[in-house]
C-alpha cells in the first residue's frame, strides 16, 4: 500500500474567545489520511471545523486567540509540519503545500496586478528572475484557460470577472507545482456553468500536474463527481470517511443520511423536488458548547439514551476492509433501531 502524501493524527485546534464564553474547540480530535494523486473530499455543514483543519495543516493559525494542542500530529512527506522552524514551514508552504482560499476578491491585493502576485511565489521558492517569473505567470495564465494572458498578465483583480478571479488564484496555487492542494470551497458564489468550468480545470490539472487534491466544500454534489474518498464532519469531527461510490451508495452516519437526503436531484421535475427536499432540524451547536455523548445525537432521528451520555468512537462498517469505511455512530454496534425507525 502506498505510503500517505498527507497523514493527520488526533488534530485539536482550539481558540480561547475573548468575550470570556469559554474555549472554542473548532477541531476536536480529526485523524485523515491523502495519498498521492487522491482527491479527498471534506465536506460539512458551515462551522463543523472544514477550514480550520485546512489552516491547521499549513499552520496558518493566528496564535492567540487559536492554538493546535499538544498531541496534535501533522505529517507531510515524512516530516512533522508541528515541529519545523519558521524558515522550514516558509519553504513548504506555497512551494510543496499550496492553498486556494474562499472569496478571491478578498484574497487576492488590489494593489498589485495578478501577474505580480502569481510571479512572487516563484521568485520566493524557486528564484526566478522578475522576467522569467513574468514569463511562468503568462504560462500559468494560459493554463488555466485565461484568454489573452499576454494582456491580462498586468490587469489589476478588480478588472476581470468572478470566475477570472478564480482561476488566478489557481494558477497562483499552482505556479510551483505543488505535491499537494488545498481547495477551500473553489466554487463558492460562481454561476454554476462557471462551477462546473472550475471543477474540471482542477480535474485535468490534477492530472497533467499529478498532485493531490484536498477538495473542502459544503456541497456533496461537487465532490460526487471529483473526490476519490469522502471525509464527512461535524461539529469539529470526523463522523464518516469512505470511498466515495460506497459513501453516496450506502450512507451509514444519520448526518450524513441528511446530507444526501438535502440534495436536489435532477432527474425529476421541478415541482416534485420543492416537495422532496430534506432538511436537517436544528443547527450545527456552538463550538464553546459541545453537546456530550454522540455530538449529533440532538439533531438525530434515531438517537436514544446511549447517544446522549457516550460519545461513540470510528467504528469500522460491517463487511468491509478494516479502515475503508468508518462510522461514528452507536448505530453500527445496535443496527435494529434504524430498521426499527425505519
């Protein structure tokens, strides 16, 4: 079996709130494993700790108010990214780990042109000249799919469209072809033909690249068609992970049951899908406040005493490979109660 690109072990970020309301435990114990060339999906409702993880990899973490806690394990191609220097993290990041982060109009500095800002990666890690580096961001410009890149390499971001913007901050993700990307919600507020256009950039230069793709976003359809494996979380945990075929074919979490049940198919008419549509009750808990036992258990259909005072640990799924397919859910030990529910 290949080794992992990407190994995380028991990762707990933590921020200390200044309104005195106690401790955020954002992350709260996720373990995840990405191996080369994989696109892993990590999917959750907003504030169940997908982008925190994200930063914790790269150590992005603004201390104070956030912390990872001792205990904490973050592996990156044989080293211990908790444990390296500044000036060793500074060499990893943007150069073997790069990130694409939410809203490229805030990301990206309205002050410099994006030829400027795809070109300083490479300047940074890799010591190109400023003509040179100018000559690789036109390169990554047009690999990307931006017209007239000889042109468009000295516009500013607020002069080109939302999708544009997108794509720049691809091609600034990818300017030292990384081992591995991070894709913070890439499709985030994009027309949906302008989604699918990104997608399927981020498909074909995973290919052409050979890197892997850590794919966060709320919509299970987007990683339906893209992820190899699927991360599900909640409320700072992972609460399933399997091969995505065996996840959208046999959901084993209630969580992730309410996901799939929430997504509009497309195979029926407008009319029957506002009749159809699922939603979960209630609201992912505040982080200051955990719910005990089962962190679902006050959202879940199924959920009785057990859930309330026990919290359940990743249970390997009957009938499968040992670690293929992992549940947190009390369920898998007394499977009647959902046949009894049901």
């Amino acid at each position: 079996m290949t080794e992992p690109l990407l190994r995380v072990r028991d990762l707990k970020t933590y921020f200390v709130t200044e309104q005195g309301s106690g401790t955020a435990r954002a992350v709260d114990g996720v373990s995840l494993d990405l191996f080369p060339g994989e696109t892993l999906g990590l999917v959750g409702e907003s504030g169940c700790g997908k982008t925190v993880t994200s930063l914790s990899i790269l150590r992005l973490i603004p201390e104070p108010p956030g912390h990872i806690r001792p205990g904490s394990f973050i592996e990156f191609e044989g080293r211990n990214l908790l444990t390296l220097a500044p000036k060793e993290l500074r060499a990893i990041r943007g150069n073997r780990i790069a990130m694409v982060f939410q809203e490229p109009m805030t990301s990206l500095n309205p002050v410099f042109t994006v030829g400027d800002q795809i070109a300083e990666a490479a300047i940074v890690h890799q010591g190109l000249s400023r003509n040179a580096a100018r000559a690789r961001a036109v390169e990554m410009l047009t690999l990307v799919g931006i017209p007239d890149p000889q042109e468009r390499v000295d516009h500013y971001p607020h002069q080109m469209s939302g999708g544009m913007r997108q794509r720049v901050m691809i091609a600034m993700a990818l300017v030292c072809h990384p081992k591995l990307l991070i894709a913070d919600e890439p499709t985030t507020a994009l027309d949906v033909t302008i989604q699918a256009q990104i997608l399927e950039l981020l498909d074909r230069l995973q290919r052409e690249l050979g890197m892997a793709v850590m794919l966060i976003t709320h919509d299970l359809g987007v990683v339906a068609g893209t992820a190899d494996r699927v991360v599900v979380m909640y409320a700072g945990q992972v609460v399933e992970q399997a091969p995505t075929t065996t996840l959208f074919a046999r959901p084993l979490h209630p969580y992730t049951e309410g996901l799939l049940a929430s997504v509009p198919r497309l195979d029926t008419r407008v009319s029957q899908v506002r009749g159809r549509l699922h939603s979960i009750p209630g609201q992912v808990p505040a982080a200051t406040a955990w719910p005990t036992g089962c962190r679902f258990h006050p959202r879940c259909p199924y959920a009785w005493d057990r859930c309330a005072s026990e919290e359940p640990p990743l249970l390997d799924a009957p009938g499968g490979e040992a670690g293929a397919h992992t549940v947190r859910c009390w369920l898998l030990t007394e499977p009647q109660r959902r046949e009894r529910r049901a």
